[in-house]
C-alpha cells in the first residue's frame, strides 16, 4: 500500500527532527562523559570537605557566624546527628549509585536522605573529629543532576517533534486533499466551489488555474447541453411535419412504414439528445430525496415494453425483494431504468433469435443500491466498455447493427456520479452478454 503525500511529510520531518535529537545528545554525552551520580557525587563530596575544613580551622567563637553564613549564602546546613534522628531515604535506584559513589569519597559508612526529622533536602553524614553531623544541601542539586533519565527527555522531545511535524506536513497535503475532492465533484458533473487562491505561490498558482480550468469546463458543458437543446428543438418540428406527409402521400403501406421507422429512430436519437441536454442542465439533484420503493419503479418501467413480453420478444426475470427501498430521486430512478431497458431492448437479442432475455437483480448493499441488468447477447469487448459509457461513444459491432445516439449509457453513468455511484459493464454471468451494474449510494437527508 502507498503511502500518502501527507504522511510522507510527516515521517520526513518527524524523522530529521528526531535524528537530529540524538545526534545532539551523543554531542552532550561525549563532551560530559562523566555519569550525572560521578558529577553529583564529585560536588557533594567537596562542599562536605571545605565546610568540614571550614568549620575544624575557624576559632571556636567564630563557628556559630561560618555556619549562619554558609545558610544564608550557599544553603548549606549542619546540625549534629542523633541516633533517634527520623530519616527518609531518597526513591530510586540512580539514589543507589550515587551513595555507592560517595563511599568511595567520603567513606563506607556515610549516609544519604530525602528529609531528617521532616525538614526535606539533600542530607549527607560527615564526621568531624570523630562526631557525626548531618550536612543538608537543597534539594534542586539533585534534582538538576538526576533529574528525568535521558530516555524520558528523548521520549519527551520526540513527541514534541512529532507534534511539530503533523503542523508542518498538515499545510502542505491539505491543498492537495481539497484539490482531489474538487476532481471527484467535477467527475460527478458537480461543478465544484472555487479552491482558494491564496498560501505559497506554487499552491495558489495550480488553484487559480484548475478554478479557471472547471469555470471552463462547466461553460463548455452548458454550452453544449444548449446546443443540444436547441437542436433537437428545430429538428422535432420538420419531422412532424414529414410524419403528416408520409400519412397524407400516395406511397405504398410497406414505403409509409420503412419512411416512419427512420423518422422513428430519428426522433429517439433526437429524444436522448434532449434528455442528456437536460441531465448535464441538473447538475445536482433537483428534488428533495424520498424513499423509492425499486421493485415498483421496475415493474413501472416494464409496462411501456408489455406489448413485447406479450409477442415474446421480450422475456424479464427478476430477483428483487419487495421492501427494497432506495433513497434518492425516483425520476432518476426511472431514467437510468428506461435507458438501461432500452439498450437491451435495442441491442441485446440473444443470437439466432429476436428475443431479448434479460435478468434484472436488485439488492440492498452498505448505504444504498446495487442494480443489475443482465442480457444474453452479443456483449461488448473488454477494451471498449469503460469508453462506452462516455458521450457519443459507440462500437461497430453485432450490438450496434440497429444504431442510436450513443447517449444513453452516458446518462446513466451520469446519473450515477450524481449520488457518488457507479455504472460498470461487464460479462453477464450465466451464459455471455452484458451485464450493467449500478451502485446508488443513498443521497443524504437534507
């Protein structure tokens, strides 16, 4: 599976910033190569010395002013140890290795506490002369020296870097995201909202030009659906009046009904130009959806084709439950039906015969419909199905012996994007043909 744009960036920048973390902590260490416990150990041992050099060479009337001194000014304290002295030992195991350290400085026996008789810091036993004293330290010594473990500082700092990379990488891959989202609207006939136009000149720049590129497309569309219209307007009126000239001439019956059947087809295929006219004019759903109850819209479908079921030039199996319900347009609905009808009617005889046997299933599938329409006829060749539900798209083969205007897949796969569906064309499954199939999401309650 690719990964994304988005992610990429991510891990990019999340990356570098991390290797830079421990580059710049492999720097510390190898300039401080000493344990933080040696350092601490080091420190503490030397202010036990000086105050205990200090306090052996002063004049006995002067001790009581060194030791005032070296409270107020260094926050060193030292007061005789008891045997019922009440001690807290300090948590944690780097505690362990710095009391191992300051026996190798200052002796085996000394000892080290978080508070004595409740007054908290940095406690460490000395001896002057023989007498044990305590001598108290604040508590932040220990703290700026063993404070959290390196390990919890890099954890620390790589979420702060990861933090950092999502903002950075966010900026760059929504432009992009909204960008795509433009692009499946445009392949939904939707006419998209204009991208903004603003942040880096590269992003403004493909924006303003794919706002102009869709304002183009949408103008194109309009255009042509107009002219559609309009010509399919001024072609209807002539051939009513050749209809009217054919029933009034002296022609023969056999000539009136070959001269009618082209004006027929005439009129179908200018009949689909109008109605693609009028789908690309609805570029979204022009009515509030409703729950349409499919079975009965394929039944309403079928009535205009009974006169040839009852020929038996038209044989219908369906599979579709009767409480199948789809939200969504049923004029919509009933579009893609009768155009979906109409090409297996016109296009899907199963060979040898001029009968159209034709399976229609319908079933409900995660928020919405799958319809399929299946014929037994000659089927269409795997390279030309994608472009056949493109405007004006035809094949030269058996299927296309009776001609059309190439329109009607196209509105259906139209149709579809409408509600963010699908039209497919495939193989029918039981015994060759076409088979179309319509995956309808639901439209969304307004």
């Amino acid at each position: 599976m690719r990964t994304t744009l988005f992610w990429r960036t991510f891990l990019l920048i999340a990356g570098l910033v991390v290797a830079c973390l421990l580059i710049m902590l492999e720097l510390v260490r190898a300039f401080d190569p000493a344990p933080a416990e040696q350092t601490l150990a080091w420190e503490i041992a030397s202010v036990v010395n000086l105050t205990r050099s200090g306090l052996v060479s002063a004049q006995p009337e002067r001790r009581r002013q060194l030791l005032s001194a070296l409270a107020r000014e260094e926050g060193v304290r030292v007061l005789p140890l008891e045997t019922f002295d009440r001690t807290e030992p300090i948590p944690g195991r780097r505690s362990e290795s710095l009391l191992a350290r300051l026996h190798q400085l200052l002796g085996p026996g000394t000892r080290l506490a978080a508070s004595v008789n409740g007054d908290r810091g940095l406690w460490v036993s000395f001896d002057i002369d023989g007498d044990p004293y305590w001598l108290g330290l604040e508590g932040s010594r220990f703290d700026r020296h063993l404070g959290p473990p390196w390990i919890t500082m890099l954890v620390v700092a790589a979420v702060l870097a990861l933090v950092g990379a999502l903002v950075l990488a966010s900026p760059l891959s929504k432009p992009l995201a909204n960008l795509a989202r433009a692009l499946d609207q445009i392949s939904r006939g939707e006419v998209p909202r204009p991208l903004a136009e603003s942040g880096t000149p590269e992003i403004a720049a493909l924006n303003r030009r794919f706002n102009r590129m869709a304002t183009e497309l949408a103008q194109l569309e309009s255009d042509r659906a107009v002219a559609l219209a309009g010509i399919s307007h001024d072609i209807r009126t002539p051939l009513t009046r050749l209809r009217m000239e054919i029933e009034l001439s002296a022609l023969g019956p056999d000539e009136k009904r070959a001269m009618n059947a082209d004006i027929e087809r005439i009129d179908r295929i200018v009949g689909k130009f109008t109605e693609y006219a009028r789908v690309v004019a609805e570029p979204g759903l022009a009515r509030r959806p409703v729950e349409v109850m499919v079975a009965e819209t394929i039944d309403g479908a079928l009535a205009g084709y009974q006169a040839r079921r009852e020929a038996g030039l038209l044989a219908v199996r369906t599979s579709v439950p009767a409480d199948l319900a789809w939200r969504g347009d049923p004029v919509d609905l009933e579009r893609m039906l009768g155009n979906l009808l109409e090409n297996a009617v016109r296009h899907g005889n199963t060979p040898g015969t001029e009968r159209t046997d034709l399976l229609i299933r319908a079933r409900r599938v995660a928020g919405g419909l799958e319809l399929v329409l299946s014929d037994r006829g000659p089927g269409v060749p795997a390279a030309e199905r994608e472009r056949l539900l493109r405007p004006f798209s035809r094949i030269e083969d058996e299927r296309s012996e009776v001609g059309g205007s190439g329109l009607g897949l196209a509105i259906v796969a139209r149709l579809a994007a409408r509600y963010g569906g699908v039209c497919e064309l495939d193989i029918a499954p039981d015994g060759g043909g076409l088979a179309v199939s319509l995956r309808l999401p639901d439209a969304p309650r307004r």
